[in-house]
C-alpha cells in the first residue's frame, strides 16, 4: 500500500511531460522502491539498503542517472528533466510520510523515529515527518487518495489539450 501514492505522482506526472510514456514516469516515481530489490540482494541490513536507496544524498544521484538514461534513450529535455524529477519526487513523498509506523493496522506505542538518511554515511542523520506514524486510516486514505488524483489527471489531460 505504502506505494501507491509513489504511482499516482508517476500518472500525474504526464501533465509536465506529454511526450514521455506513462510507464517511464510511474516506473521512475516508483525506482527508488525498486532498486530496493538489487540492494537487498547484498544482505547487508535495512540500513544499508536505506542508504543506497532512500536517502536524500543517493535519491539526488539516482535522479540524474535516470536523467541519464532518459537522455541516451533520446527523449526530449522536458521528458528528461521530468524524469529526474518523477525519481526524486519519491525522496519527498517519503520523506513526508516515514516513518511509517502505522503502515501494517497498529498504531505504535510510541512514535517512531525518524528513519530517512540524509546521506549513505553511517552515522548519516535521519530525516521524516512521519505522516504515516500515528493511523493506519489516514495513511490508506492519503495513499489511496493521492493514487486517485494521479490517475484521474492523466485522463483529464486531454480534456485540457
């Protein structure tokens, strides 16, 4: 559920870039999720994978090597600035919501604490707002909700074109 709102920032994302497929935008807003899979497979801790993958440091260095990649597959520069952003704008919808404790049906104890690193350095500081720390409903509601108004814009679009 956790990234759902990471798919409609992707479709949303069509109104800046008409040029770029839909499929690059949303695989893009969701690649920082899924370069969580390689990174698992160093097996090296949450940590680790945090850093390599979430963090505001390593968010930025992704974006420009989609930019990168966007720009060699010969898209125009709108869609390679898009791009970039679409793989950043996963950094800030995150950063608005971690921690996430509230995500799997409990509210915790407790807050939890912020759990975004700056930077890949061990004792980078963490970082979040933590919008999905204290109900599970708020947080479905949100996810959903940002997912509908993604969506429902990229089909609209061409009632404004």
């Amino acid at each position: 559920m956790a990234g759902l709102a990471h798919i409609g920032v992707g479709f949303a994302l069509k109104l800046a870039a008409p040029e770029a497929p839909v499929v690059a935008l949303v695989v893009s807003a969701e690649a920082l999720d899924l370069l969580c899979i390689p990174a698992m497979l160093f097996k090296r801790g949450e940590s680790f994978v945090a850093k390599m993958t979430h963090s505001f440091l390593v968010s930025i260095i992704w974006s420009v090597v989609a930019m990168g990649i966007a720009a060699l597959a010969r898209a125009d520069f709108r869609t390679v600035v898009v791009i970039g952003f679409a793989v950043f704008s996963h950094w800030v919808l995150d950063y608005v919501t971690h921690p996430m404790g509230a995500i799997f049906g409990e509210k915790p104890r407790k807050p939890l604490p912020p759990d975004l690193p700056l930077s890949f350095s061990a004792n980078s500081r963490k970082v979040g707002l933590g919008l999905y720390n204290h109900s599970f409903t708020f947080s479905l509601v949100f996810d959903i909700g940002v997912t509908i108004i993604g969506v429902a814009l990229f089909f609209l679009r061409s009632f404004w074109t």
